[in-house]
C-alpha cells in the first residue's frame, strides 16, 4: 500500500490549522472575563463580590 506523502502532509497540516483555529476560538471568550481580585492589608476585597470575610477567613459566596 502505498501513501501518497503530499496528501499526507496536507492533511496532517489541515488538521493542526483546524486545532489552533478551535483553540483561540475557545481562549478569546475567557479572556475577557478575566479579572485580579486583591485582598489588601487590611483585609478589603476589591474586584469581586463572589468573596465574603468573616473574621479572618474568607469564603467563596455561593452562586
């Protein structure tokens, strides 16, 4: 059996294409989401409002 190495090429190229395309498809969306939440000194969280302190611990807020 005998491959035909530039249709091999090609396709295995084509695919790799097809993989980058559908990941920066998938990371553009999450980048904009992105976003630093700090905990400061004196224990403010600025950023979010999904963190809640109680004491000296923090906890997620459920959603």
């Amino acid at each position: 059996m005998m491959f035909n190495v530039e249709k091999v090429a090609s396709g295995f190229i084509l695919v790799l294409f097809l993989c980058f395309i559908l990941d920066s498809s998938f990371r553009n969306g999450n980048e904009a989401e992105k976003r630093d939440n700090y905990i400061r000194a004196d224990g403010r969280i600025d950023g979010t409002d999904n963190i809640q302190r109680v004491g000296n611990v923090y906890k997620f807020k459920e959603a």
